[in-house]
C-alpha cells in the first residue's frame, strides 16, 4: 500500500512540476478549445443516414479496423510489462528482434493465414482488405523508419542506444515495432474522422473541423508516444523538453499526412463526400483501392511526409547528415546503461 502511494505522489508532483508536460497539456488545451469552437458552426446531415465510426457491419474494411484495435490490447500489454518492469535491460539484438517481429507477425500473416478474422476468406488475396491496409502500414512504418529516423537523429538530437541489428542506423526491431504501433494508431484515428465525415453536411466548416481534428490527433498521438515510452531509457534525446515539447508537433507531421490518407483506403465505390456507405447486398461494398493503389498512396504519403520534415529542418537552419552507423556506434559516451560502451 506504501509503495502505491509513492508511485502516486511521484506521479501528482510530475503533472504539476513537469515543464515540458504542463506546456504539453496548455496546447492541448488550446487545440481542444478551437476544435469545439468549430463545431459550434457545423450543421449536422441526416440525409445520409446514422453516424458511424467504423465501416458498415459486416464488411471487411469494419473487420480489419476492429481486429487492429484488438491486437493492440495484446501488444501493449507486453510492451507494457517489458518497459515497466525494466525487462529490456538484459535484452541482447536476438531478443528484440524476436519481441518485435514476434509481435508483428500476427498481423502481417492474418491476411494470409487467417482471411476469415476480417471477412476477407472469399477473396483472392489482393483483393482482400486486410491485406492491402497492412502493406499500406508496411510501406510507411518502412520509409518512416529508414528515412524520418534520420531527421530525429539530426533535428531532436534523438539516438537509439541499445543493442540491435541495423540497416541505415536504424534498429530492424524498430520497423516491425512501428508496424503495429501504426495500425493501432490509424484505425483509431479512422472513428473521429469517418464520425465527421457521416454526421456533418460537407462544406469549408466541416472540412476546417476534420483538419482541427486531424492536427489534435496528431499531436496528442506523438507525445503519448513519448510518455508512454519515458521508461525506456534506451530511447534518448538531449533535451527531453524540446523532444516532447516540439518533438511532438515535429513527429506529428507523419501523421497530419498519414490519418486522412489511410482513410481514403477504406472508402468505397460511389460514397459520396468520401463517405463509406452499405452496398445494395449488405455487404458493406468493395473498397476502391486495388493493392497496387493502395502502394502507391502509401508511397505518396511517404513523400510528402519527407518534404514536410525537411522543410521543417530547413526553416531551423539545420544541416542533415545520414550515417552509415548510429549516433551511439560512433560515440560511445551514448550508449544507455547497463550496456557500456560501443557495439
């Protein structure tokens, strides 16, 4: 009982002494007032039917989006136990790797192995929704990792310190990580976007609303990122402030792109304003985006995301450099305990 009223009192002094936390919850705050402000001038579209904030039941696109929600309980959950209890510090390359693509595999094998979860059983294999969202998550986690990566090393002076297999000075573990990190993190931003999309008339309010939206979404999904994962130590920057603070708003700009473009995956044929709409049999309807489309926008976004980070690191007037090896192979002085010293 002790012990948890300690935990309680550290964690009651960090909220109210926290620099970083308390300019965090002040531009929450701020983002959170404008959002409801706009609401106020929205006029609500019954025309179309009731309010969703998953795809029709009994589609796939529905099935998939449910399925990563619930996976993401699972993974959490390990991650949760592996950070909190300090597990990690022992890990050697093998067991991180093993933890993340072992976390990863269920959903990239689910479309293969397991089409039934998300509907998907009927359908040739790149027809089938489940696997078109996760190569569209693929193929982002991937630039993001081997390309963005490099923009945290330089910009927020970010540096990965434990042991692990590389590829471009960016732990492989990493990119499955990502991987399932995204799903989550994109089919929970999908409700409040499809919620405006099926509840409001369209119109420049409606469209100022799904961009406060989207905006708020992304900032508060980076620094719960980063507060989430305080506890690793293994993870570091040089100045935590400026990481949460503004590392934030730089790490949102993956998803001030991403969250309205993996929605455009799940709509559907004929619905109008973007609107996913029930088929004449009930089925929910085909999404629209062969697997070749569904690449190509996830590269799309990729692209965009890029342009954005640089001209981000441009307007800080800073140089970028990408090495060949990370931050803490090249200075040893980086490297996180327990481990010591470059390898």
């Amino acid at each position: 009982m002790s012990e948890t009223m300690e935990l309680v009192a550290v964690a009651l002094t960090f909220v109210q002494t926290d620099a970083a936390f308390i300019r965090i919850m002040q531009v929450m705050a701020s983002l959170a007032a404008a959002l409801f402000a706009m609401t106020l001038l929205l006029t609500r579209d019954a025309a179309e039917g009731p309010s969703s904030c998953l795809p029709p039941a009994g589609s796939s696109a529905r099935a998939t989006e449910v399925w990563f929600l619930k996976y993401g309980v699972v993974w959490i959950s390990c991650f949760g136990v592996i950070i909190g209890t300090g597990a990690y510090a022992w890990f050697e390359a093998i067991h991180f790797m093993v933890v993340c693509v072992g976390l990863a595999l269920p959903l990239l094998l689910q479309p293969f192995l397991l089409p039934s979860l998300t509907l998907d059983q009927e359908k040739p294999l790149l027809e089938r929704y489940s696997f078109k969202a996760n190569l569209w998550i693929l193929i982002f986690s991937f630039i993001g990792n081997y390309w963005y990566t490099h923009y945290f090393y330089t910009v927020l002076r970010a540096s990965y310190t434990f042991k692990s297999w590389d590829i471009n000075a960016v732990p492989i573990p990493m990119i499955f990580a990502t991987h399932f990190y995204f799903t989550f993190y994109h089919a929970l931003a999908n409700m409040p976007l499809r919620w405006i999309r099926t509840t409001f008339a369209s119109g420049i309010s409606r469209t100022l609303v799904e961009a406060a939206t989207v905006l708020s979404m992304s900032y508060l999904t980076a620094f719960m990122e980063a507060l989430t994962i305080a506890g690793f130590n293994c993870y570091q920057f040089a100045d935590r402030y400026m990481a949460w603070v503004y590392g934030s708003a730089f790490y949102g700009i993956y998803f001030v792109v991403s969250f309205p473009m993996f929605l455009r995956l799940s709509m559907q044929k004929g619905a109008p304003e973007g609107r996913v709409t029930r088929s004449k049999t009930g089925s929910g309807g085909v999404p629209h985006f062969t697997a070749f489309q569904a690449a190509v926008e996830s590269l799309a976004t990729g692209m965009a995301v890029l342009c954005l980070l640089d001209f981000v690191r441009i307007a800080l007037g800073q140089e970028f450099r990408m090495a060949i090896a990370r931050p803490c192979k090249l200075d040893a002085s980086l490297t996180c305990a327990p481990y010591q010293g470059q390898f």
